[in-house]
C-alpha cells in the first residue's frame, strides 16, 4: 500500500541543524509532490515546503525560507527536509505528506530542541 | 503567510450538522479551489477529507461536505457522530505558489 515512513526522533542543541528523511513505497515517486508540515505541542499545523520529485524544484513558506532545504533521492525513494539553525521554538513534530492534496502522510518525527 | 481564520471550537449533539468556516483573502481562498479539510484525532496524524472544496477522497464519507463562497470556504459534517469529535484544519493554494493551514477547529460531540 502507499506509505511514507519517516525518520526517528531527534534531539538537538539550540543553533545545531537536523535532517529528516520521508522513504516512500507503493507508488511512482516521481509523480507526486511531497509536502512538509510541522506542528508544535498543543499548536496548528503549520506549511514549510513542497518539493517536486520529479525535477527538483522547490517552494517554502516565507517564514523558512532561510533555513530550510528540502531535497530527494530519487534512487532511494525518499525526501528529505533539512532544518538549520534550530531554536526551541522549532520543537515540533515534523510531517511528510504526498501530492499535492496532501492525500497520504508519514507518521511524523519528532524534534526536541533543548539546550 | 498568515493563518486563515477558523473558529476556535464548533459542537453538537449526535446527529446534528456543523459547518465550520474558513477565512481567507483573494489571493488564497477566494483565488483558488485548491482547498483541502483534514481531520486529526489526537495524537493522530491529519487525514484528508475534502479536496478541491467539494471532493472526497476514496473512503470518505459523504457526511462531510464542503463549499466555498468568495474569500470563505466551509466544512459541514452532517448526522454528527461521536467519531467526529477531533481537530479539523483547511488548507488552501496562495498566490505565491505556497500553501497556508488554517488556524484549527476543535470539535466537540455533546
């Protein structure tokens, strides 16, 4: 079945990065976009970014754009969103979510930043 | 990108409807039919129940409905169930080529 399995969670210092990856099986990987939401304890949930698979093109929200890199392998069927210059606010569980209904969505990873 | 604007909570009693609003401005809702209500039960991850303002995806029931009038989209959940009770969230296409959540709803089945 279609599915999107994230990486696990990690803890991370203030002003370090993370990277989390989102491998994705039951579908032609290349055809959809892929997503990356976050959501902070008790918070909504918040848009960061979309990549297209197929070519590499990228969109983040404005408020990322700095610190965000989203990326692909596409041999490895997987994406990946990389966060840099962590602060506690960034604490969250971070989601994968396919195409761009948002139709299937990994189980989430969470980051807990703290010094 | 500001949120859109959602009411904080909506409830009913089980079998009523419920329609909860979603604001946003001519370069997002009211541009565009690319807007999307997700569901997320706590602890849950979000799952879609409406596309396009007005579809479902497969395996949805057509309790839920959705409509879109100028900059404000709606969500309306007919024959209430205890099932229903949980956070629901929109989603629309902006102008910038981005995608902005709304501000959350809870739902409570009195």
């Amino acid at each position: 079945q279609v599915q999107l399995v994230q990486s696990g969670a990690e803890v991370k210092k203030p002003g370090a990065s993370v990277k989390i990856s989102c491998k994705a099986s039951g579908y032609t990987f290349t055809s959809y976009l892929i997503h990356w939401v976050r959501q902070a304890p008790g918070q909504r949930l918040e848009w960061m970014g979309w990549i297209n698979v197929a070519n590499g093109d990228t969109k983040s929200s404005q408020k990322f754009q700095d610190r965000v890199t989203l990326t692909r392998d596409t041999s490895a069927r997987t994406a990946y969103m990389d966060l840099s210059s962590l602060r506690s606010d960034d604490t969250a569980v971070y989601s994968c979510a396919r195409s761009a209904y948002m139709d299937v969505w990994g189980e989430g990873t969470t980051v807990i930043v703290s010094s | 990108q500001s949120a859109l604007t959602q009411p904080a909570s909506v409830s009913g009693s089980p079998g009523q409807s419920i329609t909860i609003s979603c604001t946003g401005t001519s370069s997002d809702v009211g541009r565009y039919d690319y807007l999307s209500w997700f569901q997320q039960h706590p602890g849950k991850t979000p799952k879609l129940i409406i596309f396009d303002v007005t579809k479902w995806p497969s395996g949805i029931s057509n309790r839920f409905s959705g409509s879109k009038s100028g900059n404000t989209a709606s969500l309306t959940i007919s024959g209430l169930q205890a099932e229903d009770e949980a956070d629901y969230y929109c989603c629309s296409y902006t102008s910038t080529g981005t995608y902005v959540f709304g501000s959350g709803t809870k739902v409570t089945v009195l």
